[in-house]
C-alpha cells in the first residue's frame, strides 16, 4: 500500500474524530451499508481531493467500502488533519497529505494521488482537473467521470467546457439542491463564525460585519452574523442580489464605503481581490479579515504584505499587519478558507447530506458512464429527493402526498 502522511501514530486519534461524525451521518451510514453489499466500485479506482477532515474521510471509507480502490489526498494545505489521515492508511486507504504542506509539496500529493490513474474523481475547488486538463492530460483519458464539491470548482469547470476543452463528464455536485441550499448556507453559516470565534475569542455582538458577497454562502454567513448581535454591511456586484440583501435587512454599499466600518471582514465571493490595498489603507485599527472563498486570493495577500512595514504573531492562525498609519489589520489563517484552516468545517449533519450526494452521483458515474456526455452535469433530480427523504426520515419529520387526482390537476392545463 503507498501513502505519504505526516504521522501514523496519531491513527486512534483520527479514528476517534471519525467515528464521532458516523454517528451522526445517518444517511452516508445507510448507503454504507448497501455499498458493502452491492460493491457499485469493485475494479474501479477513485481519487478523492476534498477538505481532509473528518467527515471527507469518512465519504472516501464509504467509497473504499463499495469496493473502490481508494487514493485521498487535501484540497487545501491549511484543512488537512494528520490525525484523519493516520487513521485512514489504518483502514487500508491510500493518502498523500499533510497539515501545512508547502506549494510544492501539496501539489506532489495532488500528483500522487492521481498517478495511479483513477477512473472517478470528487474534487472540491478544481485542483484534480486541472492536472487532468494539463501536466497530467495523458491520464485523462481513463476517466469515467467525476464530481466537484464547490461554488469555484463548477465555475472553473464551466470555463473548460465553454472552450470545448472538458475531457470527461463532472458532475456539479455544488448546485444540486441538497448541497448549496443546505451546505453552503448553513454549513458555511455556522462554520465560518465557529472559526472565527475559536481563532479570536473576541464579542460578536455590536460589532459591525462586513460581508463581501450575497451567494447562498454569504447569506448563511450574514444571517449568522445578525443572530450574533452584529450590524451587518453586504458588498456586491450582482444588482439583484444587493436589493435581496438590502430586502433581509442589511446594509449595502461598495467595499470602499465599507472598509473603515467593519469590525470583521468576511470574503464569500470565489472572485480575487475583493480587498485590496486602498482598502487596507481605510481600515480600523484591529480589524479582522477573513475568508470563506475556496481560494486565498480574496483578501489580496500579496498587496497587504507589500503595504506592511510590520508583521506580527498575534496568537494561532492570526497574523497582524501593521500599516504605514500605525494601525493593525489581523487576518485569520493566512487568508485561507477560515472555516477549515481554523476549525473543523461545516457540521456532520449538513456534511451528510452533500457527502451522500457525492457517493451517490459516483454510482450514478459507475452504472451509466457509457451514456455520459463530456459536459458540466447536473444532479440528477432523483438523487436529490432520494437524499431529501433519507433526510427527513432521520429527522422523524414526515410530510404529505400528492392524491392521483392531485397529481392530474398539476399536470393539467385544464383548471
């Protein structure tokens, strides 16, 4: 078995962390259970590049389960737990990451853990299919198909297939109902203030919080932030959704109308610089800058670095800037998606129900990829409402049916 992780001696750890998450995954359980039996994956080769937590080991255990030779490896050198991925080598699983990797060395795990030549692929920001797409094009051709996790993974994705240059079918797994209404929402709503929160240990309420970006990520984060007590400011570019937020009860105003109010800064937008120098320059003293973006490239790192004639190690995962003013702009884990490189990440309950999503339109991949065409996909409709009333059964929460002659009504045209 070949794999390449920081420490195999912390193995009981992550399980520990592991089997916290099952039990609370009843869906992704349940489809476990029908994997080990059924084997959709036996002969199939799966590469896995997720947030390496928890929950994202135990969908690749799910997939191992199925029968699939399985290869793990990070999506961000921040996220990835060296105790998660101990634990899964135990298992028998293949992975390639550790906490902290350096650009070189979290692009070597990449490599490694496609060069076995997978014939599915979960990938989250777009990382895999980008080596798929250029160094690594000659492995493409093995693909049967492939699903992305995220916002900045389908728009990249839709870019390649504008130019006609996608190689193999992907699944956008981020726009399946039972994902980004719930995931990206809720998910992101919460984890992204428990990462906040933990990493400062600072009052939330009567502060001022500026969100940049009204997605369904952004609103998750904003509607947080108003639970908390904050005043709340939304940045957009997208005319619709700034009067949806000014509608929820928000401010709405360009980011350099913003930068000298907020007391927190939050970036959801999947686009670069949305804060920048002659933001920094109007900031507060001890303003707190963070990112829920899969990238780190929202906060213009480059910019701030260049504009400080000081840095300095304020506590874990907040370094402090100081500005040629004499002010003090802190940002949180390196500008790096927040909720996982200073927590653990969405909840395990929001987790299985995009994570079931996943396993699922892998099978979906291994039943039907003769019939598949090489273009961004959507979910199909019956995954979702299989995930939706798995859902609601674990919840206890039972729901109405349509009468036949319900059903005849809403398909008529006739009143």
């Amino acid at each position: 078995m070949d794999y390449l992780i920081r420490d195999i001696s912390l193995a009981e750890e992550g399980a520990k962390k592991i089997s916290w998450v099952k039990s609370r995954m009843p869906i992704l359980s349940g489809l476990e259970e029908e994997f080990k039996k059924e084997k959709p994956f036996k002969g199939l080769k799966i590469t896995v590049s997720v947030h390496l937590e928890a929950k994202t080991a135990y969908l690749a255990k799910v997939l191992h389960a199925g029968g699939a030779h399985v290869r793990v490896t990070g999506s961000n050198p921040l996220s990835t737990q060296d105790a998660i991925t101990a634990a899964l080598v135990k298992d028998g699983l293949e992975v390639f990451a550790w906490y902290k990797a350096t650009s070189e060395e979290y692009e070597m795990h990449i490599r490694r853990a496609l060069e076995f030549g997978p014939d599915i692929i979960i990938d989250d920001g777009g990382d895999l299919v980008n080596l798929l797409h250029s160094d690594m094009i000659g492995l493409s051709g093995n693909i049967l198909g492939g699903c992305e996790e995220t916002t900045t993974g389908v728009i990249r994705l839709k870019a390649l297939e504008k130019e006609g240059k996608l190689r193999f079918p992907m699944f956008a797994v981020n726009d399946a109902d039972c994902k980004h209404l719930f995931d990206n929402r809720y998910g992101t709503g919460q984890s992204v203030w428990d990462g906040i929160m933990r990493t400062t240990n600072l009052n939330v309420a009567g502060k001022t919080v500026v969100v940049a970006g009204y997605g369904w990520c952004g609103k998750g984060v904003a509607a947080r932030a108003k639970g908390l007590g904050a005043r709340v400011i939304i940045t957009e570019i997208d005319s619709v959704k700034a009067v949806e937020a000014v509608m929820d009860g928000f401010g709405v105003m360009p980011m350099e109308e913003a930068a000298p109010l907020g007391d927190f800064f939050i970036t959801v937008t999947g686009c670069k610089n949305v804060i920048e120098s002659k933001h920094f320059l109007k900031m507060k003293n001890g303003a707190i800058l963070s990112n829920a973006g899969h990238f780190n490239v929202e906060i213009a790192m480059d910019q701030l670095e260049e504009k400080a004639v000081l840095k300095i190690d304020q506590r874990h995962n907040i370094i402090g800037y100081e500005m040629p003013s004499g002010r003090i702009i802190n940002v949180l884990g390196e500008g790096r998606l927040v909720n996982l490189a200073c927590a653990d990440g969405h909840p395990a309950e929001i987790m299985d129900m995009s994570f079931s999503v996943q396993a699922l339109c892998a099978k979906f991949i291994a039943d039907e990829a003769e019939y598949l065409e090489k273009a961004v996909l959507p979910v199909p409709c019956e995954i979702d409402n299989f995930v939706a009333q798995r859902t609601l059964k674990s919840m206890g929460v039972k729901i109405d049916c349509l009468t036949s002659e319900q059903e005849e009504y809403l398909n008529s045209w006739k009143v």
